[in-house]
C-alpha cells in the first residue's frame, strides 16, 4: 500500500517506520525542512531504542521516504496518517488542534481518488467529525473517509509496542474505510493480533480512557505507599498482593515519585476538559491530577526530610532527569519539580542523565551537571535516584559511599535491596518500604 504520513515527529517516525518495515511504501512528510534533510541524511531527531536501524534499513530498501511535498505525499498516497502534534492549550488544557485543522486543509486540497484520513494524534471525542468538515469544505468533491486510529505507544518500548500490540483500534462510520485498514495492519491481524473495529468517537475516547486510568492507577498505588509509610506497610508487597488478582493486574502499580510524560498530563487535562464540556464530571480523573501534581514537589520534601530537614547549602545528586527511562523526553518529568523544591530550600543540585541532559540545559537553570552517577555523588550530601536508567540499577555502592560527603540515598523508584544499601553504610530512604528489610526481599529470600 502507499501511505503518507503528516507529522515526523514520534508518533510520525515510529508509525512510518514500522508499516514500511510491514511491507508498505511510506512518505513521512513534515513542514520543517531541516529535520527532513537530517532524516534524509539517516539522522534521527529523537531517542528510541532501535528506530535508527529501522529507519536506515527500509529507506535502503526504497520502503521508507522523507518529504516536504505535501501535495504530492496526499496525492500519491492511499491512507494519509495525521501524525501532528496535540499539545496542550496555553491557558485552558483543552488540547490544541491547529495542527490538526491545518493538516485536514491541506490533505483536502491535495487529495485525488478516494482516500483514507486516519488521525494517529491523541485526539478529543469529536475530531474525527471536524477533520471531515474541514476537508469536506476545503475540496466537496472529496471521496473520502476519516478513521480514528489512536496509538499506544510506549517511549523508549514503541518499536515492540508497533509490532506486538495487545490491541489495534480503528474507529470509523464509513465501512468502505474496513478493508483498507485490514490491509494496513494485515501482517499484525494474520498473526491473530486483536485488530478492534469501533464507531469513531468511541475509538477516540478508548486512547483517553486507556491513558486515565493507567495514570490513576500508578496514582492509586503512590497513595498507598504514603499510607505505608506511615502504618509500617510495604507497598511493593501490597502492589504484588493486590496485582495477582487477576482483575486488577500486575502492571502499572510500581510507586514513585508520579507519572510525567507527554501524554499522561496532556490527556488526563484533556479529558476533564472534555467532561466539563458535556457536563459529566469525571471526579476520579480530576482528583488523579491534582494528587499527582502535588506529589512531585511532595517528592523534593522528602529529600529535605531525608536530609535531617534541611538542604540550604548542601549538594544533592540527581539521578536521572526524564521522565522515564530510555527516553531523552523532559515533558513533565518529577525531576523538574523535584529541583524546585530544592532550589527553593537553597540546595545545590548536581545532575546527571544518560540521555536527557541536553533537553535538561535548555528547561533548567541554577543547577550543575556531572559526567556520571560517580561524578554526582562526590561530595554529595545526599544522592536522589529519579529515573530507573539501567546504568543506576547496579551502582557500586560502597563506591558510592566513598566518594559521598554523608552517604544518604534516596531512592524514588524502589530500586535497591535496603539490606545491600545499609551494607554499604548508605543511609537509605525509599518510597512506601519500612528502613528494615522489606517484607518483599525476606519472601524472596526465603523462597
Ligand atoms: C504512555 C502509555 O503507556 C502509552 O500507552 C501511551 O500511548 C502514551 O503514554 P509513556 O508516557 O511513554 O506511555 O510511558 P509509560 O511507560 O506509560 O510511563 C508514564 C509515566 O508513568 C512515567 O513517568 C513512569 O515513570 C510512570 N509510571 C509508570 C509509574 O510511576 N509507575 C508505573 O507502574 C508505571
């Protein structure tokens, strides 16, 4: 099939290069013509795992191409992706669709034979219907049908997740858009992979619904581990107790210092917005956000604890500074209202991130930045592990503790054994696990 893509960035580049990967020939357009002439050149301007050789393989092989030629990518092409960016609106959260609306003119003045539109953004209930509005008005000859498909993509895990999704969803109105859809994810739904046709504003509140209650699950579970904390609870063993069940599920209860992202905040305020609009309050999304909003300079409060109650003119190291791992995305990452609060309680803070630390420079001022984990925690007062990157997975710790002013740690993702850490003479706080050893590590060790 030929199929184009407006939008090169994420979610546009993945998509691009896993369906040319399926087979299809792929043109990903996008108005920036320097980010087209890197991506041309082979260059790719962000970090995920293993889409530099996917790209470079399927361009090589003729599958995948880079364009600035709207007009020729919607006219050449049998499905047109709309890939563009959502953000949130200044001012109001409502999520920002001029992207989407100038992408929807230019696909109606360009289109030639019938085509399908399928929006791939993160789009509100209701899209769907304007993108048809927009191209119907723009061109009313148009033959055409506008699907939602919403992606679930993980950062740093979207190659897997393209190709073993647990679900495709594709909402449409115009059954002649079925048998086009089918032929786009045919290697995917030969292998029985759970291809879900819906209506089309359906489709799109499923991306919303997925992403707000996995956001109030993972808020959920930090609640717990504050409780935890103060009873005497381990919430590692609650989140292990309560996951088995099979109706609750084992993924997405890890406690932390609260979600960031690119989509978890953008679509959880999305969605209230679109509750508030048909006036039906969705009470459990409203208080998700504001729970995990306070959580993350809650965070930088721990550490002042950690640190006797004080850190003015102490030195703390952060590990890890995007929202996640294997990701160099800062959008809504704790780390930045982690070093607020410190800031605000007259710390220094050295941080380091394998990947982030460019994106890092240009959100945050006041703040220094070390060579590596080793290098931030010399001299350090306190060490504060942020994001679970592997290389801070097996730390040398009595290491560590040398090169430490007073060797304290504290770990936000639960990352460390508290036996292996007191081992080493580290003093050790974590998120919703008693200082002794966890109830977790004496099952697992007795097992
Ligand atoms: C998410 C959705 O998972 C994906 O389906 C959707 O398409 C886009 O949004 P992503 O934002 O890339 O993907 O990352 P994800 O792995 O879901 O993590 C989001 C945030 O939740 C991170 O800050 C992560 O640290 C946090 N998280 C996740 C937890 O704190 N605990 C968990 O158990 C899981």
């Amino acid at each position: 099939m030929r199929i184009s893509i407006l939008g090169s960035g994420y979610v546009g580049l993945v998509s691009g290069a896993c369906f040319a990967d399926f087979g299809h020939f792929v043109t990903c357009v996008d108005l920036d013509e320097k980010k087209i002439e890197r991506l041309k050149r082979g260059e790719i301007p962000i970090y995920e795992p293993g889409l530099d050789a996917l790209v470079a393989d399927n361009s090589a092989a003729g599958r995948l191409t880079f364009s600035t030629d709207v007009n020729a990518a919607v006219a050449d092409a049998e499905v047109i992706f709309i890939a563009v960016g959502t953000p949130s609106r200044r001012g109001d959260g409502h999520a920002d669709l001029a992207y989407v609306a100038s992408a929807s003119e230019m696909i109606g003045r360009a289109m030639k034979d019938f085509t399908v539109v399928v929006t791939k953004s993160t789009v509100p209930v209701g899209t769907g219907d304007e993108v048809e509005r927009i191209i119907r008005k723009v061109n009313p000859a148009a033959d055409f049908a506008v699907v939602s498909n919403p992606e679930f993509l993980r950062e740093g895990a979207a190659i897997e997740d393209f190709k073993r999704p647990d679900r495709i969803v594709v909402g449409l109105e115009d059954e002649r858009a079925r048998p086009v859809m089918e032929s786009v994810y045919r290697p995917l739904y030969l292998n029985q992979g759970p291809l879900m046709f819906t209506g089309r504003r359906t489709a799109e509140l499923i991306k919303y619904s997925a992403n707000a209650f996995l956001a109030m699950k993972i808020t959920f579970i930090n609640e717990i581990a504050d409780l935890c904390e103060k009873v005497g609870g381990d919430v590692q063993a609650v989140a292990r107790g309560i996951g088995l069940d099979n109706r609750i599920g084992s993924k997405f209860l890890h406690a932390g210092p609260g979600y960031g992202g690119s989509c978890f905040p953008k679509d959880t305020l999305a969605l209230l917005k679109t509750g508030q609009d048909y006036d039906v309050p969705l009470r459990l999304v409203e208080a998700t956000v504001s729970v995990n909003d306070n959580r993350k300079r809650a965070m930088g409060r721990k550490v002042i604890a950690a640190c006797g109650g004080s850190v003015r003119d102490k030195t703390i190291g952060l590990l890890g500074l995007t929202f996640k791992p294997n990701t160099d995305d800062m959008r809504d990452a704790p780390s930045l209202a982690i070093i607020q609060t410190l800031l605000d309680h007259g710390a220094r803070v050295r941080a380091y991130d394998p990947e982030g630390m460019d994106a890092a420079r240009a959100l945050i001022e006041g703040i220094e930045f070390g060579a590596d984990a080793y290098d931030v925690a010399e001299g350090a007062d306190c060490l504060v592990l942020v994001t679970e990157w592997n290389q801070f997975r097996s730390l040398d710790l009595s290491r560590v503790a040398s090169l430490m002013k007073t060797p304290r740690l504290v770990d936000l993702r639960n990352i460390y054994r508290t036996d292996e850490v007191a081992r080493a003479g580290i003093e050790y706080t974590s998120v919703g696990r008693r200082a002794e050893l966890s109830e977790i590590e004496t099952q697992e060790a007795a097992e």
